[in-house]
C-alpha cells in the first residue's frame, strides 16, 4: 500500500499507454491531488475515466484550461516537445518521460522558458530510482574500486514481449517516425552510465535493423563513449535477446562493480578486502516509479532538485543522437 501525499495539486496525464496508466496509478495511490487526462485516441476514453474515475479531454487547450500545476507528458517521444511547449508556456511544471524528445528542435525554447518562469522539469529516467543503480552509483562516489577506466553496459528484451497484451507493431518503439529504436527507447543505459562517469567526449556507434522484426527502426546498438574521465565505455542495445536482460560492469584499478538484474544484486571486488562482497536486491518493481513521482511533486513544493532535469534530459540526448549520426556516418562525434 502506497501511502498517500493528500496534496491539493491538479495534474494533467498526457498519453495514457502503458507508462502513462502507471503513473496515473501512483499518483492515485499517493493522494496526490485531482488527476484529468489528455488523450488523442477516443478510443477507450470511457475506459479510462471508469478505471480511474478521471476526468478525460481530447483537445488540449481545453485540457490546459482546467489549469493544472503539473503535466505529465507520457506520449509517444516525437510528440513529447509540442505538448512541453505548450504546457510550459502556461507555467506548468513538466514531468516528461524519457527520452526528452526524438531531436533537439524546441529543447533551447523549453529551457529557456522553464528559466523564465521558473518551472520544474523532471525527465522520467527512471533507473535513477532503482535500488542497485543507486548502490552502485554510491559506491562509486565514495571511490571502493578507484580510478575507473572503463565500463560495459548492456540491455535488451524482445520487443513483442514488452506489451504481450499489444500488437508491438502499433507502438511507438517500431516507429521511426514516433521516436522509436533501441537507441532512444533504451537510453536509460546511456543516462545512468553518464551518471556514473561524468561528462561524454566523442561517441562512435554501429546499429541497425538485423533481426526479422516488423519494425522500421534499429533493433540492434553497439555504442561506444570515451568521457572526459578518459574512462571508455562500452554499451549495447537489443529488441532481440530472450530472455531479458541488464546489466553493468565497471572496471576501476582497485576493483570491479557488477550488477546483473537476473541475479537481483550488484557485486563489488575490491583490491583492499580481496574477495567478492555481494548486496542483494530487493525491489518492487512499481516502487522506483513511486519514488520518482514522489520525486517530482517534492520538487514542485521546494523540497528537492530535480535529480535529472531539462538541461541534463537535453545532454543524454545529445549522447543518443550523436550514437544516431555515427552509425550513419562511420565517423566519431564530438559531444
């Protein structure tokens, strides 16, 4: 049982998909204040306000009209920025999952518009909440395995298994035109590996469409980062592999961190101790998104700072879309 917030806060879902019902959902449980919805489709719109007891708009001037404090912007990532431009120019503050967008057009005028009028901007890289990336992120702060020098990091999962209740051709991941790819889709890996290592200098990347998916976009990445650290990392992406899987290792000269989600845990050796320490993972898969939403509305009260905000949502994109031109151009890129 999630335990409620009792705020007195409006928020607006935009996109209720999968992701979207999701945080709807929590947001409910927490108490969190009044909840209406945007939504294209009319279809299963009389679903939606049943099953959630919302009220729902199909245009979204009237939507912005109700005047919430906070929208969420859970649709489809191409049609990410026009929603957030419209929204932030009405002074709300922005929830927007993740990647920020399918292209830096209208990121600047976001930024700056947040910067002028003061508005949250959480980008929904929800990894930053998960329990054995914070561990690891932890342990690296306080320095267990050195000066770190490189990293390989990988993600896959066969696409139709993602949503079996849905055609995966419908949605947005098969669709270059929706900001679909493994490179976007999955650039939580490119996020929390940054987050680790600090800034990234030059990006060189093979990807392509290689298996017999009914996809437009590219199901296969191979990715690699040099920071500024001097540190290299390697980083792979799939729509392709069964059964699931994530996972990251991270190579300092006096250890080595492992985390391995079929496991449930993250391993650290250190030169100091000479053998493997193992924390093992406990987690409610819903709980990290509790927390990130939980995350959001501290935010928009002044508790906290968002811990990915706009500016850092831009430069992981920034990362991905330079992984995009490498594969198209065989070339290194400068970030």
């Amino acid at each position: 049982m999630v335990q409620g917030l009792f705020l007195d806060m409006k928020f607006l879902v935009v996109g209720c998909g999968s992701i979207g019902q999701r945080h709807l959902q929590n947001l409910r449980n927490l108490s969190a204040g009044e909840i209406i919805v945007y939504r294209v489709k009319k279809r299963e719109l009389s679903e939606i306000e049943e099953k959630y007891c919302v009220r729902t708009y199909t245009d979204l001037d009237e939507a912005l009209d109700q005047n919430p404090a906070a929208v969420l912007v859970t649709n489809p990532t191409s049609l990410h920025m026009p929603i957030a431009l419209a929204a932030a120019k009405r002074g709300c503050h922005l929830f927007i999952e993740k990647p920020i967008s399918h292209s830096l057009d209208g990121v600047d005028e976001l930024v700056n518009i947040a910067g002028e009028k003061n508005l949250v901007i959480l980008v929904g890289y929800n990894l930053r909440f998960h329990q054995s990336v914070r561990l690891i992120k932890d342990l690296l702060d306080k320095n267990r395995i050195g000066n770190v020098v490189s990293a390989r990091v990988q993600a896959g999962q066969y696409l139709p298994d993602w949503h079996p209740y849905e055609d995966y051709r419908e949605g947005h991941s098969a669709s270059r035109s929706l900001g679909g790819g493994v490179i976007l889709d999955l650039s939580h890996e490119l996020d929390y590996i940054r987050w680790f290592l600090g800034e990234v200098k030059e990006v060189f990347s093979f990807s392509d469409k290689l298996s017999h998916l009914d996809i437009d976009t590219e199901d296969v990445a191979e990715i690699l980062l040099r920071f500024h650290s001097g540190a290299i990392a390697e980083v792979h992406l799939d729509y392709v592999q069964r059964s699931s899987s994530r996972s990251c290792q991270i190579i300092g000269e006096e250890g080595t961190i492992l985390l391995d989600s079929n496991e449930k845990n993250v391993k650290l050796f250190s030169i100091k101790d000479k053998k493997w320490q193992v924390f093992p993972e406990n987690l409610d898969y819903n709980q990290m998104y509790v927390e990130e939403m939980k995350h959001f509305i501290n935010c928009i009260e002044g508790k906290e700072e968002p811990i990915i905000d706009v500016t850092e949502g831009k430069k992981v994109l920034e990362i991905a879309l330079a992984a995009k031109e490498s594969s198209k151009t065989g070339k290194v890129i400068k970030t």
